[in-house]
C-alpha cells in the first residue's frame, strides 16, 4: 500500500464535486464520499496520473449513527500491477494495484477526522492517510 500512500500523497487531487455527501482534506488534497454500495461506502481520490484510486469501506453507510472503526480495501486504476491477481470493486473498477485498509474515524459525530491505515495487496496495514472534515468554512 506504501505505493498507493505515495501515489495519493504525489497526486494533485482535483475538486470534489458539490453532490458530494461528504469531504475531507489532507496533505495532498481532496477525498470525498462518491456513493454508498451494498453493505458499505466508496470515497474517491482523483490520481495526478489520471487514474482513480477508490476506497471501499465495509459497513459504513450514511444511515451510521455512530461512527468508529471500520475495514475495507482500495483500488487504484494507474498503470502499474502491484499484485498478482485482479481486484474488482461493487461498482466495477478493477485492477492489480489494490489492498486493504482500516479507517478510524476521530469523533462519533458528523463531520469528523479520520485516519486510514493502508497495506499492499493482501499485507497488513503500514502507511497512514489523515482526513480533516471539509465543512466548506
């Protein structure tokens, strides 16, 4: 996930759209909730290199309450082939650079911060993404 953290934190994020639920900033720029799928919620990040890199958090929809800790995993759709198999999302994207990840969010209320712990592939979680909520203020 090390080349996924460097390749959102290299990326010059382009702006979320206004129909967004939900928007955080970080270091390199914009994250924002695109949609809700069966069981869980989809954030985006629009790459520098083109592609687009999607995280796919398990249990988290926007009827949640409470928010805490939750699973997921990522695919991103640049170039390069970080694993051996293929990884298709519930909303079709597919690739063979993707991993898991574990999101934290820092408050049980709306809007919060949150941390994203990524790893390559089937590896455990060992780079950090911070998101800072985006009221628009």
């Amino acid at each position: 996930m090390r080349r996924l953290a460097m390749a959102v934190a290299s990326a010059a994020m382009m702006a979320a759209p206004a129909a967004a639920d939900e928007m955080w900033k970080t270091d390199f720029g914009q994250v924002i909730w695109e949609k809700d799928y069966d069981g869980g919620a989809i954030f985006k990040v629009d790459l520098a290199s083109g592609g687009v890199g999607r995280m796919y958090i398990e249990g988290l929809t926007t009827d949640v309450e409470v928010r805490g800790h939750f699973k997921g995993y990522w695919i991103s759709t640049t170039e390069e082939d970080m694993c051996s198999a293929e990884l298709k999302g519930p909303d079709g994207t597919r690739s063979r650079t993707w991993g898991t990840l574990t999101l934290s969010f820092l408050s049980p209320e709306f809007p919060s911060d949150w941390v994203i712990m990524t790893g390559e592939c089937l590896g455990q979680p060992d780079s950090l993404i911070a998101g800072h909520a985006d009221t628009g203020e």
